[in-house]
C-alpha cells in the first residue's frame, strides 16, 4: 500500500477510533450511573490517549523503539509548543496559580524522570510499573481534590471539560434526551477501539516506509510527523478552548496531557512491550523536552498568563 496512504488512513482510523471509543465509553457509564467526575478522570483521560498509547506499544512491539518513543518525546514537545502557541495566539492564556504550581510542577518532574531514564536506554517493566502507579496516585489524588471543592481544577480534570467543549450542544442534549442504551454505547467503544488498533498498524507501518524511503531514522519520523499527527486531537480541543473563550483549559488540557504521555503511554509501553531508548533521544530530545516544559512555566508565572507575543515564541 501506498506510503501516503497508509499515514492518512492510519491518522484518520487513530482519532475516528478514539473519539468513539470515548463517547461510546463514556455514555455506557452515564448510563450505569458512574459519576462524572469519576468519568472524565478514567474514561476520557484514558481514552483521548488511546492513538498515542496504541501507536507506541505497536511500534515497540515490532521492534521500533525510534518511533515508540518519539512518539511520546515528540507528543509533548508539540503539545507544549504547538498546542500551547496556537491557542495563545487565539487568545491569550489565563492561568490559575494554583494549578500551575501543581500540575505543572509535575509535568516537569515527569519530564526529568523520564529523561533520567532513559539515560540508561531502557524503558522496561519496572519503569512501566512505576510510572502507572503513579498515575493512579495522581488520579487519586485529583479526584480527592476535586470532591474537596478546591477552586483549582486538576489539569486531569480540565483535559475532559475541554474535550467536552469539542462536542456541539446540541448532539450533548440528544445524546442525553435519547439515553442511549448500554449495549449501543458499548457497541461504539468496541467498535472506536478496533479502528484504533487497526489505524496504528496501518501509521506506524506507514511512518517506517516513510523513514526509509526518505533516507533518514525512525526516530525523526518518531518524533515529526508520528508526533504531530497524534498530538492532533490536543490541537483541535485547546484551539476550541481558547476560540470558546476558555484558554485556562487549553492549558489544563496540555498539562493533563503531557502527564499522561509519560506516565500512562510511557508506563504501558514499558509494561507491555519493553524498549531500548534510543541514544539521540535520550542526549538531545529529552533536555529539549525539560527544556520547554520550564519555558512554559517560566512563561505562566510571569503575570499569570500566557499572551500573544509568547505564544509566538
């Protein structure tokens, strides 16, 4: 199959999957009465990230480690810089103190973590473990602080309500005025999950094609045109976010993001297909990676906000 069409075909099967597999999973829970705090945490947190966790463990598990963790590496860079300039430069960013100082204090832990790992080229089950537990932690500790009534959301929260954002208000009143049965919401999260493993079979075979034919190493296309292209789906929620008026989400969702690139997407991969990191990655793109996480932060402090003049930056 054609190079081209196996990446758009690939993308395309990656976010049509994903947010069916969100929407189916998260009606079947409204309609056995799970909470929707409890829902935007696990269901649309996890499955918003299904393109890039099924793209990295499929690439890691056919020996692929350039695009495996490029993906997570580039995913990150293009949130922090892509995602969080485009929308600044809609409008620009508000940024809750409280927020900052917590969750994205973490995105730069997670960052040198991840980084400090891979000094020792390898991404494998006890990181994975690792890093999955303290996800759940996190969860734990967001879905405490929300039940709290804390004014600061978590960025884990803020990443669903700015997903919400992206569904019309219309379709949001007949999904609930119509109260989809269970087995048709499941029916849709089972049929979003098979589009998306078979759409990363279909962009990583196609990412690999590309590297070849161009001449150049899986990890460039990992950390290019693979990253970017799953990112996709964060760009489109924050530019929504902030076009709607709602920059502190757009932050929120590339905070809540970020964090679980590395803890989930990272964790999994190395819980299930273990991987050596590449040496460029880990000597040049993961100080780059800290790198614009500080920035970001250095930028959000600075006056609470993040203006035009710094998304362009």
């Amino acid at each position: 199959m054609n190079v081209a069409v196996l990446l758009i075909a690939g993308l395309l099967l990656l976010l049509v999957g994903g947010e069916l597999l969100v929407r189916g999973a998260v009606r079947g829970a409204r309609r056995l009465g799970i909470s929707p705090l409890m829902i935007g945490l696990t269901l649309v947190g996890f499955g918003t990230s299904t393109p890039e966790l099924v793209t990295s463990v499929h690439a890691a598990a056919i020996g692929q480690p350039g695009i495996a963790v490029g993906n997570i590496v580039g995913s990150n860079l293009a949130n922090l810089l892509l995602v969080i300039g485009a929308s600044a430069l809609i409008l620009p960013i508000r940024v809750p103190r409280g927020a900052l100082a917590r969750d994205g204090v973490i995105v730069l832990i997670t960052a040198v973590m991840f980084a400090a790992v891979s000094w020792f080229y390898v991404l494998d089950r006890t990181v994975g473990v690792v890093f999955v537990t303290m996800l759940v932690g996190y969860l734990v500790y967001a879905y405490r602080q929300e039940r709290s009534g804390s004014a600061d959301h978590t960025a884990a929260v803020e990443r669903s309500e700015a997903h919400e954002l992206t569904v019309p208000d219309s379709a949001q009143r007949r999904t609930l005025s119509k109260g989809w049965e269970l087995w048709g919401s499941l029916a849709l999260a089972v049929a979003g999950l098979v589009l998306v493993i078979l759409g990363g079979d279909f962009f990583v075979d196609g990412a690999v094609q590309l590297a070849r034919g161009m001449g150049v190493s899986e990890t460039t296309i990992g950390l290019t045109v693979v990253a970017v292209g799953t990112s996709l789906p964060e760009l489109v929620t924050s530019v929504v976010a902030a076009y709607r008026k709602h920059s502190d989400l757009a932050l929120g969702n590339v905070l809540g993001s970020n964090i679980y690139n590395t803890l989930m997407i990272g964790g999994v991969t190395g819980v299930l297909a273990p991987v050596q990191v590449p040496e460029a990655i880990a000597r040049f793109d993961n100080p780059i990676m800290i790198g614009a996480s500080a920035l970001v932060l250095v930028f959000a402090f600075t006056g609470l906000r993040i203006g035009r003049a710094e998304g362009i930056v």
